[in-house]
C-alpha cells in the first residue's frame, strides 16, 4: 500500500493540508546559525557583508532576543529581506515599515 492511500484512509482532506502545512513550516524554521551555514557564509564573510564585526554576529547568533534592526543587518548581508508578522490563529499579517 502506498504511503497517500494509507494517509487518506487514516485522515480527513482537512487534516491532511493542515499537516503538510505544519510540516513545510517546520521544515523552513532555523536559528541564525543554521541559516548563514545554510547561505554557505562564515562568521567573518557575514561580518564584512552586513558591516558588524566578527565577534558581534557571534554574540547575535547566540542571543534569544533581537532588536529588528540587528535581524534587518544580519538578513540583508545574507542577501534577503526581513518580514515581521503578526499571527492571529490562521491569520498571518505581514507588519509594513518595522
């Protein structure tokens, strides 16, 4: 028995996209640390990159709390954009000019 037939025996359509959503979800969240490895970047390549020194991003990586202008630096040195959202159950809001 394929592995669709026996997930559709055992859950709704519903359940169904809402596990595959978690599971993308998952899948896509990291630390910054598994992020700039993820970007191929070292430490001191970031540094130069987003203007912070060395030993700063090491200090940032291992933080649990961010000021969103260090995260803006951090994510734009590794070529990206920042986006802060608000979630609300099923609602995600995208917040502008954070």
């Amino acid at each position: 028995m394929k592995w669709d037939d026996l997930r559709r025996m055992k859950f709704s359509d519903e359940e169904i996209r809402k596990i595959d959503r978690e599971a993308v979800e998952e899948l896509i969240e990291m630390d910054l640390r598994v992020l700039r490895e993820s970007a191929g970047k070292t430490q001191t390549e970031l540094a130069q990159l987003s203007k912070l020194a060395q030993s700063e991003l090491s200090k940032i990586e291992r933080r649990d709390d961010h000021m969103v202008s260090t995260l803006r630096r951090y994510i734009e040195g590794l070529g990206g954009r920042l986006e802060v959202s608000a979630v609300f159950g099923d609602t995600r809001i995208t917040l502008r000019d954070v």
